[in-house]
C-alpha cells in the first residue's frame, strides 16, 4: 500500500483487527516498509542530542520493535544496547538487523509495563511507541523506566509539535483516533494506538510525579513554527543522582523540587 515492498490494504485490516501484539507480530517483516517506523531524520537528531549529553554505558531502547532506536543507541553506548519488546515477530526482524561492530547487543521479550531490569541502564530511549497506551497506563509505564535506570540515568524520546486545526494533518489524527476508539468499541481483542492522546502537558507531569526532573530540548534540525516554538522537541528525563532520591524511592508530589536536574558535563536545555 505505501510501496511495493510495503504491506497491501489486505495485510493491514487484518493486522486492525487482530491484537497490538498479534498484529505487529504479523506486520513485522514489512514494518521497515511503512510510515509507522520512526524516520532516520528524527532517529538522527535524536541521536546528535544524546552524542552531546553522552556518553553513556548500558542503554535499553524500549518498544523496539524493529530495532531502529537501537542503531540510535549503538552511537553514543560503550557497553551494551538492550531492546526490548512484546512481539515476538518484531523482535526477530531486529535481531536479523543487528548492526556491528558497536557495543553488545541483546533482545528481549517482554511487556513495558512489567519491565524485567532493576538499575540496569543509563539511558533509555523510545520512539514512536507512546500511542499503545492509554493516558492511565502513563504513570505505571514511568515508574517503570524510572526503576531500570541507574541513578543519575536518562530516559529521552522525541515529541512532535501538534498539528494545528487548520492543517489536514490535524483532522488526519483526528479522524484516525476517532476510527480506533469505534472499533474499539464493537471488536474485541482491542487495538490500542492514538495519536492525540500523548498530551505533552500531561506527560511531563506523569514523568515529574515518577520521580523524574524533565527538560525539553528543541531538535534544531527541525526549524521552529510561526510562533517560534520547535517543530520537535527532545524530552530529557533524569533520575536522580545516587542519594538523592533515597535509593529509588520517589519522593511524594508535593515535596519534590521540580527544577531541572543536571549531570556533569551536561550542557545546558535549549527551550
């Protein structure tokens, strides 16, 4: 449908209907093929940011799919690349891409919500993934990411300015969320994937209320809006340095200092 290479409309219904999970498994070995993979440009500047925070030791791509942030991770991790994923099938796409040499590189099968690493990660990076959950697992998935990192770890990905209402990309997502929330509400399993309902507001705080301090860095690649505003944004979360957050545990909303975290060597946010 979007290429030869690419799946036909056929492929992608019955992926629509079937489970997020049995349905990537299906549209593994044509994913590459589809606008659903992050672009290399996002990849790419995603990947110069971190070059310039890095480097880092162990990092774990999470909702790997087909394993392209791990090739992001591979540039600026010494050690090891983790990714880890609930397809089967996109796991084993990945691990026929493995690039080398670079640090070690391992996949593992698991759900992000019941992540299996404790302090395991300096850096933790997703791309593309967050539509698969609903605004209520936000907290959970957080705390989860929050507990594989290492003190003083990062969790990064990139954010899209939302399109305004008077683009067609606007109404685009819009009538894709409305589509999915009608067939899921007449066709079981469900198919959890929104667009619009990453809001940044509301993940920022999610992150800050898991013990994250948060910075927004512009990727410059991208240029800015009219109003000056970027056109894609980095979201650095960091975990507190060892000791400061009493080995884990998370400090309770109300007593927490919000302000920005810094690591050494760390430049400053570009806002």
């Amino acid at each position: 449908m979007f290429s030869p290479e690419g799946p036909t409309l056929r492929e992608l219904a019955v992926q629509a209907l079937s489970s997020v999970e049995h349905g990537y498994d299906l549209l593994a070995p044509k994913f590459d093929h589809t606008p659903f993979r992050t672009p290399d440009s996002v990849l790419d500047a995603v990947a110069s940011a971190l070059k310039r925070s890095g480097p880092y030791e162990d990092g774990l791509d999470l909702c790997c799919g087909t394993g392209a942030g791990a090739g992001v991770l591979a540039t600026v991790c010494r050690t090891s690349v983790t990714g880890v994923d609930f397809s089967a099938g996109m796991l084993e796409v990945a691990r026929g891409r493995t690039p080398a040499p670079g640090p070690r590189m391992s996949w593992v099968r698991a759900d992000a919500r019941a992540l299996p690493f404790t302090a395991a990660f300096d850096l933790v990076v997703s791309f593309g993934a967050f539509g698969h959950f609903l605004p209520r697992e936000l907290p959970g998935l957080f705390a989860q990411v929050h507990g594989a990192l290492r003190p003083g770890g990062c969790f990064a990905f990139p954010v899209l300015a939302p399109p305004r209402p008077s683009s067609p990309a606007f109404w685009m997502l819009l009538g894709f969320d409305a589509a999915m929330r009608v067939r899921n509400a007449v066709w079981r399993p469900p198919f959890v994937m929104y667009y619009r309902a990453f809001r940044l507001g509301e993940v920022r705080a999610a992150l800050e209320d898991a013990g994250f301090s948060v910075t927004l860095r512009a990727l410059p690649e991208f240029g800015t809006r009219r109003d000056g505003s970027p056109r894609v944004r980095m979201v650095e979360a960091l975990r507190a340095p060892d000791g400061d957050d009493l080995d884990g545990a998370v400090t309770p909303p109300g007593e927490r200092t919000r302000g920005p975290a810094t690591r050494a060597g760390r430049p400053p946010a570009d806002r």
